[in-house]
C-alpha cells in the first residue's frame, strides 16, 4: 500500500485561483484586515469549480483593467527598436528590482514608522537614521538608472549604453551599507525584545503586519537591505562576464564589484545567523505550547509536514526540526496556531528507514513512525535528522531543559482535548464554534501565505538553507499571464520574494492585488498539450492547478526560471547533497 501523503490528505484540486478584479470576486480573498487568506481562498475556489472557466477568464480581463497583450505585428516592431545585448538586460534587472526596493524601504521608513510612537522611533533610532540616508541615496540612484535606460533603448549613443559610471556614483552609499550589515543583529533584537515585553508595541506590530501595504513580515524587511547588495554583486559578476576587457563599461563595472566584495562577504557571513533569528521569531509567534524558542546556539534546521502513524491512522502533522530539539504539532482550527504535541531530544535521536516512504524517530521514550510525500523528501529529512543528532554529540554536553514545554506530550493523549484531532473531538460542535468566536476576538488574523503555513497546506517542507538561497533569488518585472483555459493575457508586476509572488498592476501600486505561494508548486516550459504557441513562456503548476507566464526576452525568461526553480525545486534529489552537506 503506498504511503504516499498526496493521495491521504484530502484537498481541493485547483488551489490559488489569482483572480484580480474587485474583493467581491477575488478568489484569493481578504480579512477584514487586509491580508490575504490562503484557506478561504481554496474554499472559495471549490465552490467554483463548476462555473465555466473560459466565461470566467474573460470576465477576468475586463473587471482588471489589466493591459492585455499587442498584435505580434506591434510586438515585433516594438522588439525590433530595442537593445538585444545582455547587458542591457541585466541593466533592466536592476532597474526593475530597484524599484520593489524603494517600496520596501518605504514601508519600513515611512509607514511603519508612522504607526510608532515618539519613544519607539526613538528606541529604535539607529534603524530609522540608516533608513533615510538610504533612501535618499536610493532615490538619486533610481532617478540616475532611469534616465540612463531611456538613453539606452535608443534615444542617446553607443556611450550611454553602460551601467558601471551609474553604479559607481551610488557606491557612496556603501558606508551606510557597512554601518547596517554591523548593526541589523542588535536591530533585530530590539526589535524582538520590544515585541515580548511592551504589548501595546506587539499590538501596533502585529496590527501593523496585517495592513494590506505590508506584504512580508517585518524581520524579513529588516533584512532587505543586505539581500539588495547580493543582488548588485549578482548582477555585476554577470555584467563582467559578458563584457570583454576592452568594453567601455569593463573598468568601471569591476571597480563596483571589487567595492562590493568586502561588504558582501561580511553579509554571507553573518545571513544564516540572522535569517535563523528571524526566523525563530516569526515561528515564536506561530507556536503555542513552548514559550522560548528564541535561545542562544539554537539554529532552525527544517520545517515541513508529514504524516505521523497512529491508532486512529495517517495523521498530518508539523515537524519542526531544531539543532537540540525535534517538536511536531498540528494547526489549531481554533486561533491558527500551531499547538506543539510532541518532542524530541535531538541528542538521543535515532532514525530508522522503512518500506515506501516510512520512516521511524526514536528518542528518549518517544517513537513515532511518520510517511513524507516523497521518496526525495524522505531522504531529505533522514540526512538532516542525522546529521543534527552527530553534530550535537559532538559539541559539549548541556542538558536541554523541558519546563518551557506545556501540555507537551508524546502520546498527544490530549489532543482531543485541544480540538486538534482528525476525525471525532471530545468537544461538540457548539462549544468549538464557542471558542473560534473567542479567539477571533483576541487573535488577529493570521498571515496564511507564510511559508509556514503554506507548507502545512501544501504538504511541503522548507529549510533554513532554503531560506538563504531565497535571500539571493529575488526578481521584479512585468510578465505577460494567463489561464489554463483562457485565451487572453494580462500585463501585470510580478515581485518574486520569500518563496512567493506577488501580483500588481504596475510598480506604482501601493500593495498587491494577489499572491500565490509557490512552495509544491513545479515550474518549467509548457508541454505540446498545453498548446501555447507563444514564445518565452513557463508554466507554474500543481496539481490541476496551471499559470502561464511569458517574458519578454530569452534572457528575461531564463532569470525568472531560475529564480522561481530555486523554490519549486528544493525537494528534488539533485539539491539533497547540496542542502545536507554543510
């Protein structure tokens, strides 16, 4: 009998219908606060399932308003003026990631701030104060990278067709980059400190993360600064592979990289360490049943579903695997957390393979017998439970203190009880609907399109490594999409960050009309029976659920494949040894 979990969970078909037209027939619908709501956004699309999709589709482009795409005749006499140079293409790149850039300092420097209070700006001082000198920097240097794409689609001279004279002026910025690469980590701190003991600032915080303008959590935005100078040393590496060292631009493209090269090597340094801080935080404030993650020398290894052996049968679950601890839980249909079960010490754990897709944990007094999704998976948890559980005995002896644990057991004899288990409760409906009324009126809505949450609906799994690899696979721009079974295209910005794109209807606009996470989800060119006879186009997929993406250029297509196969492809085996190795 296969134990595969894709075919035990019962699930919609087509998930994350991105229908951008009003709230009323968004199919990825909101909260009252904003925020889009994973979950409802399947219901609502199982609902549909019957209506008729082309009918829908096309109803799709009007309600938009969204361009739709030019006659091949205007398309190719438009192409025909352009540049076809790789560099040119990249100095778009830049362009085009420059601006999602200035919205997220924004968010951070002005509308964050303008939700604080005069002694919170002041606590956090240091930020704001780096903040403004960047964005005035940043300002100058979009200003200066537009101006400089005008004359290089064909309104100035051979001259003007360069980059590195433009780079190079906005490399007086770098300073203010060093100061922040030190000081981000106690940035972040603070940050989180404030957060735990200050509730009217964890109230103006979490309020704040539910605005529809704040499309990542706040730790992650902290960090975009550092995630920006990779980019720029990306793009310039490539930059200075493409030219020759007689080109024009060659002298001053490497003096930015070897400007950049100090800086960007203190920033891969210190990134796992603070992408895990991060992280710990964000899980912090998702897990109920253990009241302090965040302590020193521990590092998130891996999150991700699986599906734990009992008497009342397959039951999905949420392991979080740790550097000294393994916790599993499962969501709270009440308040959306995730209410820990269950543990494991990783110092005394133990793994053994099975048939299919089993495997076994043992620890301590603990055994639990758990299916993954796959075969890759599998291997994949096995490397990373024993590698944790040899790099842990190698290290001095500390005992692992469990009084943080609450109602925490193996045998999870009270799942019942919390209303968490599939299939009959302990509770009658009447008392659950009770307490989800409760707790709606003390919690505020969840975020569902966090890779945590995301993986539990998914089935997926994700790893602190997958989340470095993110910090350097970030892309902007306009991509031409469609349906599966529509004819028409629509223009929109795409902003790819954090395992997840983002959808407006241009650059200018202030926050998102749809997301669509793509962890699950496999990317690649469409097949002879997609019949779509456009060029540079990729297809998105999972399960019956398909999108159609067209770029504009084979260098545009190239970037946006790589980058979205960074997150559709972290469970194939090829990228085992590389996520285990270290």
């Amino acid at each position: 009998m296969s134990l595969d979990r894709r075919g035990e969970i019962i699930s919609p078909q087509n998930r994350y219908d991105l229908t951008l037209g009003s709230d009323k027939s968004s199919s990825l619908s909101r909260s009252e606060a904003g925020t889009y709501d994973v979950i409802q956004a399947e219901i609502q699309h199982a609902k549909r399932q019957d209506l008729n999709t082309s009918s829908h589709n096309n109803n799709n482009v009007t309600n938009t308003g969204a361009r739709s795409l030019p006659t091949d005749a205007e398309a190719e006499a438009k192409k025909r003026k352009w540049p076809t140079e790789k560099s040119y293409f990249l100095a778009k790149e830049l362009l085009m990631t420059e601006r999602t850039y200035k919205k997220d300092l924004e968010i951070l420097n002005r509308n964050f701030r303008q939700e604080l209070s005069s002694e919170d700006i002041e606590n956090l001082q240091p930020l704001f104060e780096m903040l403004d000198s960047m964005t005035q920097h940043h300002n100058i240097f979009l200003r200066d990278l537009e101006h400089r794409m005008v004359l290089w689609e064909g309104r100035g001279t051979h001259e003007t067709h360069r980059l590195g004279d433009v780079m190079l002026k906005n490399m007086a910025a770098l300073p203010i980059y060093d100061e922040y690469v030190q000081a981000h980590g106690e940035i972040l701190q603070c940050l989180n400190e404030m957060f735990e003991t200050d509730n009217r600032f964890q109230q103006i915080y979490k309020d704040f993360e539910q605005q529809k303008i704040c499309y990542l959590p706040l730790g992650e935005l902290v960090l975009k600064p550092l995630y920006r100078m990779l980019h720029y040393q990306l793009l310039l590496e490539r930059i200075c592979d493409y030219y020759t060292e007689e080109h024009l631009d060659y002298s001053d493209c490497q003096a930015v990289y070897h400007l950049l090269i100090r800086t960007t090597k203190q920033i891969r340094d210190q990134l796992p360490d603070s992408i895990n801080f991060v992280q710990l935080c964000e899980l912090q404030r998702d897990i109920s049943g253990f009241d302090k993650l965040i302590i020193t020398q521990r590092h998130l290894v891996r999150q991700g579903c699986l599906l734990k052996h009992s008497k009342r049968g397959l039951q999905q679950r949420m392991f979080f695997l740790f550097s000294d601890i393994l916790l599993y839980g499962s969501k709270s249909p009440i308040d959306q957390s995730f209410r820990i079960l269950g543990h494991v010490p990783v110092r005394s754990l133990l793994t053994e393979n099975a048939e299919h897709n089993t495997f076994s944990i043992f620890g301590g007094q603990c055994a639990i017998t758990v299916s993954a999704g796959t075969t890759a998976e599998k291997t994949l948890w096995l490397a990373e439970l024993s590698k944790a559980a040899a790099d842990i005995k190698s290290k001095p002896h500390t005992q692992l203190t469990l009084t943080n644990l609450k109602n925490c057991t193996s045998s999870e004899e009270n799942l019942d009880l919390c209303g968490l288990a599939n299939g009959n409760t302990s509770l009658t409906a009447q008392q659950l609907l009770q307490q989800h009324q409760n707790a709606q009126n003390k919690t505020p809505p969840t975020r569902s399109n966090t890779a945590l949450h995301v993986c539990w609906h998914r089935g997926a799994t994700v790893g602190l490594g997958d989340h470095v690899i993110s910090a350097e696979n970030q892309l902007s721009g306009y991509l031409l999409r469609k349906f599966k079974n529509s004819s028409g295209w629509q223009k929109l910005w795409v902003v790819f960050t954090s395992f997840c794109l983002y959808f407006y209807k241009s650059y200018q606009d202030e926050f998102a009309l749809a997301s669509l996470p793509l962890l699950g989800y496999s990317v690649g060119p469409p097949g002879h029976q997609d019949a779509v006879q456009k060029e540079f186009v990729f297809k998105l997929s999972f399960k019956n659920h398909v999108y159609f993406f067209r770029a504009e250029s084979v260098h545009t297509y190239n970037r946006w494949l790589e980058v979205l196969r960074s997150t559709t492809q972290t469970q194939d085996f090829k990228n085992i040894q590389a996520s285990t190795a270290h």
